[in-house]
C-alpha cells in the first residue's frame, strides 16, 4: 500500500550515512528537491547511482 508523506520524512524515514542510493529522473525531471533535501538533513557518505535512460536497450 502507498504512503504519503512529505518529502523531509521521507527522506528521514528512508536514508541513513553509507547508504546507496539512485536519483532518477530523465533531464529535466531529476529530482533535485530531494537531493537538496538529503544535503539539508546532513546525511553523509551515500554511494549515488545515476543510470542514463540513453543506454538502454
């Protein structure tokens, strides 16, 4: 089931220091309100995965 939550807690809710995370979106549509979230909340040491939708097959 979807939960609805404001993006600071989901942030909270869901990320920790060293965790691995990717943050999709296509160009225009990266979602940068939750990487200036992350930097807010002072959550450190993430391993980020960018998968660039032009290399799919």
């Amino acid at each position: 089931m979807a939960k609805f939550q404001s993006l600071k807690e989901a942030v909270a809710e869901n990320l920790r220091d060293g965790d691995t995370v990717a943050f999709e979106g296509f160009t225009h549509l990266i979602p940068h309100a939750a990487a200036h979230e992350v930097i807010r909340q002072g959550i450190k040491d993430l391993t980020l995965i960018r998968i660039d939708p032009r290399h799919h097959l």
